[in-house]
C-alpha cells in the first residue's frame, strides 16, 4: 500500500480494502511506486494505492510503436505472448484513482481501459484476478512495436536502448478485451 510518499504492508490497508476497489493490472511505469508519488503531484492522486505483485501468463508487456511527446521516451503496451511469465502489479483501484490514471493514459485517444481476457492474473498469495482491467493500446502509436516481425518485450531491452529502436507498429495487440 502507497500512502505518505512510502509503502506500507498489507496487514496496515483499511479492512475491507479489495471493497469498492477496481482491479487494474500495473505494467511498465505504472508498476513504478515513484509514478504514483508523480500522479499525487502532478495530477491529484488522493488516498492510499493498494498495489500487490502479479505472476501474468500469456501476456507480455512490450514496447509501444511511438515516442511519447512529454518527454521522448518509448511507452510500454501490451500484448498477448502465450507461453510466457511476466511479474507486473495489479492496482487495486478506487473509481476517484481510475480517474486520474484516465487522463495519464490517455484513455480514448492513446490506450484504452479494457477488462482483459487474455491470459491469468495471479497474486502472491495465489489469488486469481478476473476479472482485471488494463489499459491496451487506442492508438498506431501505442501499438507493439515490432522488429524484424517481433514484439520487443521491455524485460528485454532497457529504456534507454528502447528509444532507438526502429520497426513496425503492430496491426493488433493480440488481446482478448471487452468494455470495462
């Protein structure tokens, strides 16, 4: 749990904490716990983040065909990759939070928020998510970037080695979605 620019155990979350919350799986910098002091900052996140580790199967986190405008980095995205394991975070979201991740993503013009149905969403504790909420790419430019034909997953190549790649955007992410 994020509260007071520090995280917090479980054990310390309000009871009832899974109540009312939205679950939305956390990939790239949304797994970073310095983006939310950054959503508090820069657009008004409020109360605590309730975040937990995630084992994901047949999903990949990759990285996105375009630049971002802000500040010239490449966006990770996702895309169906069966047969593989990543570990991400799931936010266990109130609507207010969706809210605010909303206008960082972009929603409607460059990701959009989608209940996935690809793949599995464990937590540590052997919990399975589902249904969970992601936000997937809205956007060519938001689409996985391939190169020679293949999605570039970001457990592969660093940031900074991201940003000069070159390829393809990806006709489809490969997901399984419907409307959250």
């Amino acid at each position: 749990m994020h509260r007071e620019g520090a995280g917090h155990p479980f054990d310390e979350a309000p009871e009832g904490w899974r109540e009312n919350r939205i679950p939305v799986l956390a990939y790239g910098s949304n797994a970073c716990p310095a983006k939310i002091t950054w959503l508090r900052r820069s657009l008004g996140l409020t109360g605590p983040v309730l975040v937990a580790r995630a084992e994901c199967r047949d999903i990949a986190a990759v990285w996105a065909s375009g630049l971002r405008a802000r500040d010239g980095q490449r966006p990770a995205t996702l895309t169906a990759a069966p047969g593989v394991t990543e570990w991400h975070a799931v936010w266990f979201a109130t609507e207010d939070q969706v809210a605010v991740l909303d206008v960082c993503e972009g929603r409607g013009v460059r990701y959009e928020l989608a209940r996935l149905r690809t793949g599995t969403i464990t937590l540590d504790d052997g919990s399975r998510v589902d249904p969970v909420l992601a936000y997937v790419a809205a956007s060519e430019a938001r689409m996985p970037l391939l190169v020679e034909g293949v999605a570039v997953r970001t457990a592969d190549v660093p940031q900074a080695r991201a940003r000069l790649l070159t390829g393809v955007p990806a006709t489809s992410h490969g997901l399984a979605t419907s409307p959250p």
